[in-house]
C-alpha cells in the first residue's frame, strides 16, 4: 500500500485495488449507479466546473489538490490512511493484540450494520443539501457546499470499499441500499432521524455542518479506534476531510452572526428582518433545532449495543489512548442522565459499558460550547447584551432518556399541551422559515454578498474572496 493515490486507474485508490481483479470488477460495476445517483440526487444547480481539492496523498503534507473541475468529472476515491504495522488494539477485551485485518466471524454483523448506518449518512447529506446551490450567498459559499457535498459522496465510496471488499454479497447488496434509500423519502428513508430532516435554506446548512458534521467528526473518532483495521484506517483520513466541512458550519454561522450584531448595533434589534438579516431569536431557534436533533444522534443515554461494540473492540471512545482507566470498564460505573421515578431531571449510576453513548455525547457537548462561545464574542464585541446559548440536554429529544417528556430550553418539565402550544418559542416556525427562505436570493456574481451575511475573512487556499470559485453556464 502507498500513500499516493493511483489516478490512472479507474476508481482512484491507495489500497492496489489492481491485484484482486474480483473487487475490482465489482467496484466498477457499483460506480455508474454511483454516478446516476449523483447526477439524479447531487447538487441540483448546473455548473460548468467548480474550484475543487481533490485528495492525492493520505500523508500529513500535500494532501491535496486544488483546481477547477466539472464536478461529473470529479475523481472519487479509496484513501486509506497508512498502516501502523506496530498498532494494538486499544481497548475491550482484545486489548492489546494487534489489529484484525480480516472481519472475524463472530463479530461480522454488527460491524457490517455500524458500516451501513455510518454509510447512509454520507450520501443522505448531499441528497438534503441538493438544492441549496440555486440560493447560494455567494460563489465562495457555493463552491463550500460542492466541496463538502463531493467529499460526502468520497465518503459513501469509503465505505462501499469496505463492504464490498469484506462482507461478501450482503456487502454488495447493502452497498446498493445506499442508494436506493432516500432523505425524507416515506418508502425507504435514510436511517437515522436527523438525516431525513430537510435542509432548505443556507441557515439551516451552516447549522447542519456546525452541529452534524460534529456529530461525524465523534463517531468517525471512535471508529478510528476500532480494531477491525481497514475501519480504523479509513476513518482516519476521513477525518482530515470532515475538519473542512465543520470549518464551513462554524465560519458560516461566525458571518450570520456578525452581519446580524452590525444590523443590531447599527439600528434597532427589532429592525434586523427589515434590513435583510436574520434575528438572532430565529437563529437562536435553528441552533436549538439542529443542536437537539444531532443530540439524538448518539443513540440512548444507556444502549447495550454500545457497550457490545466497545467489549468487542468494534467502537472505542473519543481520544481512547488519553483515557486513564483499564480500557475494558467491566468494574467502572458512570453517572447518566435519566427522568428519575418522580418524573424529575436527574441522573442515575450505570455500568460504564452502557453508557458510553453518553460520554461521547458529553464529549460532543462540550465540542458544541466552543461554537456558542465564538459567536458570544461576535456579540460582545458588537456591544450587545444578548447571547446564544445550547438549549438543556433534554430540550425537543426523540431518542433516548428523554424522548418521552418535554422541556423548556431551561430544561423546566412541560405537559404535552403545555409543548403544543409553546414550541414555536424554541423552534423555528412556518414564519420563521419563510422569512429566511425569503432571505434566500441567489448571489452568482464574483466577489459579491448577500445582505444576511458577512463575508468571510479569507478565501480558499490562499485564493482572495472575489476569486472565480465556480464557473456557472
Ligand atoms: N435515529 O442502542 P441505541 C456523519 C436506533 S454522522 C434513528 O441507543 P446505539 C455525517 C439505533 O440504531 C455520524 N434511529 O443506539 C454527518 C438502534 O437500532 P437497532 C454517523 C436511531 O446502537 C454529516 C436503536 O435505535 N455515524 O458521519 O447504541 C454529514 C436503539 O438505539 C437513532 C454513526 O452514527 C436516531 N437518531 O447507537 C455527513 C456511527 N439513534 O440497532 C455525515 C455508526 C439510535 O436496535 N452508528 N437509533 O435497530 C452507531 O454507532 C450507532 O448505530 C448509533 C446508535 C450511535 C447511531
């Protein structure tokens, strides 16, 4: 295995796809159901090539490349990042032997389901980010959205490699799946809640890859760590990738904020929608909308399937190795939060090994903080008094400890009734959503903005604002 990519060969790889001639051939035959999935489900706006980097190196320098590309013409790829021929196994109860470089029997199942689920969301985002492109703020923004959007769909082949080279025909045939599930679809949705959910308008995606994207940045961590080791290896380097995407959601909501605190700095809070931005309570109801649904995304407060993976060394924990315990947890207990029997917010002791889903999302939390404390300083420095904030842990939770009651972002118990009537305190409403919507007029003209947002600080790779990023018909 090299760490440059191969791009005289038809699918790009690092993995010398060339010597197993089967996989080869059943790769290829995948990929122009690839391509029409793209071209039926991809970016909807027609381009005529768009400021791409392109990976050609899984080493730490000079990993990729930029230039224009028709984005049919795109080169997605296999890039595992380098094996570590000294790794162990970092935890559960294989500890310390070295990798599997084979799926061993006995646990075959749930890593092809953990492989599928994690799968499913690749492509379930670009299909839901699909026609943001028609309404882009400008073509720095609209050349993010394809970059992210052609990486998502490198990371559906990520996976698909996995599966077909692995798992066998199931393999094959749930690499199918993939695209035979659709975002929101009522037939065969994608499979988990938060990507079935809509992305209709440019707010929506900068808190998408903000809070989501964050999401993939914790389970690719702890898959990173697993010990079925092409999982590890690929998640690795998929990793590399995501940082740009939530560079996109962070530096994108930095902007909405900013030019929403000048509107207010420079009028009158209640004259920011007049003046074309949006007010900060509709951002503050988006935030408490995308941060819950991606809440929901680690699974139950305490899940014996977690705990199944982490013995068996499937999944590990965030930064595993800087943990400082037995990394097998059979004797460790942990605190997670619980409504306790009097209907209370509480918490309750566990066996660690169950709560894991609740030390990653904790993790994930504390991620999330650093985000709301930027745009307080935008705020502040604007010399304003109001602040964002993430809503309580328990605020509009589908899955998990909470799923069943309802709260206040304060986290204050309300009855069933008492949520109907109120939600659209905390959660966008129609009106909300049409007034950003409205807000939604494309800006294609190089160097220009649209009046909801601020530009940004630099461009891409080096490139000014102003640069030609995307070449429209
Ligand atoms: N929606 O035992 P539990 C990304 C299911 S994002 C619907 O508590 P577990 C990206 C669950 O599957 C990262 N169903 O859950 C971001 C289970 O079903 P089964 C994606 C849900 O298994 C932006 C049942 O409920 N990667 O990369 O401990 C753009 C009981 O649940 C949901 C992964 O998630 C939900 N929200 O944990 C592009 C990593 N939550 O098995 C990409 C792989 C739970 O009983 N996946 N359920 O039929 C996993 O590690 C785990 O499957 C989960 C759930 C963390 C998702």
């Amino acid at each position: 295995m090299t760490t440059s990519a191969d791009y005289t060969e038809k699918i790009p790889n690092n993995v010398d796809l060339h010597e197993d001639r089967r996989l080869q051939r059943a790769l290829e035959s995948w990929q122009p159901n690839f391509l029409s999935w793209w071209e039926s489900m991809g970016p909807s706006l027609p381009t005529q090539d768009v400021y791409l980097r392109t990976a050609i190196n899984v080493g730490r320098e000079g990993w990729a490349h930029f230039g224009h590309v028709a984005m049919r013409d795109y080169r997605w790829g296999i890039f595992l990042a380098e094996r570590d021929p000294g790794r162990r196994i970092g935890f559960g109860e294989h500890r310390g032997e070295p990798p599997w470089q084979k799926v061993p029997g006995e646990y075959r199942s749930e890593l092809q389901r953990l492989i599928v689920v994690q799968g499913d969301t690749e492509p379930a985002s670009v299909e839901q980010q699909r026609n943001l492109g028609a309404t882009a703020p400008s073509l720095y923004d609209l050349r993010n959205l394809f970059q992210v959007n052609v990486e998502e769909g490198r990371h559906l082949w990520a996976m698909v490699y996995l599966l077909h080279a692995h798992f066998g025909r199931e393999g094959r045939e749930e690499a199918e799946e993939l695209l035979h599930r659709n975002s929101g679809s009522q037939d065969a949705p994608r499979i988990l809640g938060a990507f079935n959910e809509e992305t209709p308008d440019w707010l929506s995606f900068f808190m998408f890859t903000y809070f989501t994207d964050r999401d993939g940045k914790y389970q690719l961590g702890t898959l990173k760590e697993s010990a079925f080791d092409p999982l590890s290896r690929t998640c690795e380097f998929m990793l590399k990738e995501e940082a740009h995407h939530m560079f996109v959601g962070t530096t994108g909501i930095d902007r909405v904020v900013e030019r929403t605190a000048q509107l207010m700095a420079e009028h009158d809070a209640d004259e920011v929608a007049a003046r074309g931005g949006i007010p900060l309570d509709v951002i503050q109801k988006y935030l408490n909308f995308h941060y819950s649904v991606s809440l929901d995304l680690f699974g139950g407060e305490t899940s014996t399937n977690v705990a199944n993976y982490y013995t068996a060394g499937l999944k590990g924990r965030w930064l595993e190795e800087r943990r400082r315990d037995d990394h097998t947890l059979t004797s460790e207990s942990l605190m997670v939060d619980a409504v306790t029997d009097d209907g209370q917010i509480g918490q309750t002791e566990v066996a660690a090994l169950v709560g894991l889903n609740t030390d990653l999302r904790r993790e994930y939390i504390a991620d999330c903080e650093s985000g709301v404390k930027r745009w307080n300083r935008i705020l502040a420095g604007a010399g304003l008094d109001l602040r964002l904030k993430l809503p309580h842990v328990a605020f509009n939770r589908r899955v998990g400890a909470f799923a069943g009651i309802e709260v206040t972002p304060d986290g204050e118990r309300l009855s069933a009734d008492q949520w109907e009537h109120r939600q659209g305190e905390w959660l966008p409403t129609e009106v909300d959503k049409t007034h950003v919507r409205s807000l939604m007029q494309p800006v294609h003209e190089r160097g220009k903005i649209a009046a909801w947002i601020a530009p940004p600080r630099n461009g891409i790779n080096g490139k000014p604002f102003d640069y030609d990023y995307v070449h429209l018909y």
